[in-house]
C-alpha cells in the first residue's frame, strides 16, 4: 500500500486537531513548495539552494509530507558533497514529492 503524500496523524498531533489551523498550515506548505522548489532549481548559489532545501525539509516534516523531507534532505546532502551527478536525480524526486504532496492538500481542502 503506497504511502500518503502527507501524513494526516501526524498533522492532526501538530496541530492539536484543529481542522482551520491544518488547513491554514497546509496552504502553507503549499506556497513553500512552489518558492523554495523554484530557488532549488534555479538558484543563483549552492549556499541559497541549500538552505531552501533545508527549509523545505523542515516545512515538510512539520506537517508529515516525509517523501518531501526526505528528497530535500538528499538534495541538501548532495549539494553539500557537490555531488551534481545525484542531485538531479534527487530534484526530479522531490518535483514528484511535492507534486503529489501538493495534490493530497488540494484534495484535503475540497474535502473540508
């Protein structure tokens, strides 16, 4: 059975199951998603692609989105290392990831 994009337990003990602040914090992440993805793809340095990597890993694991976590966390690794070979195939991962982190909040929000 796959793995849900974003870890709905985990959100609700985050946020003591408050329905509004889950919604809130997932539109969040959502936002994150798109600006912290953009400067990881195209950022000017390795020092700014990292930290945005960082932070996204950090967003991403408050809310349970653990396949994001886990791809920005490679992806901050890599840069670290200046390992260019690996790290594309680690964006193309956490593209994925937060495409699908991004479609279970969509659908998280129609259904409330």
């Amino acid at each position: 059975m796959p793995q849900s994009a974003i870890d709905l337990v985990h959100l609700a003990r985050q946020t003591g199951g408050d329905h509004d602040l889950e919604r809130e914090l997932l539109a969040l992440f959502a936002q994150q998603c798109v600006r912290h993805l953009r400067t990881i793809h195209a950022g000017a340095d390795t020092r700014t692609r990292m930290d945005a990597a960082h932070t996204l890993k950090g967003a991403a694991r408050a809310i349970g989105a653990w396949q994001v976590a886990e791809a920005a966390d490679a992806i901050e690794r890599q840069l670290a290392a200046d390992d260019a070979g690996r790290t594309e195939d680690a964006m193309d991962a956490l593209t994925l990831a937060a495409a699908q982190a991004r479609a279970a909040i969509s659908k998280f929000e129609l259904a409330a």
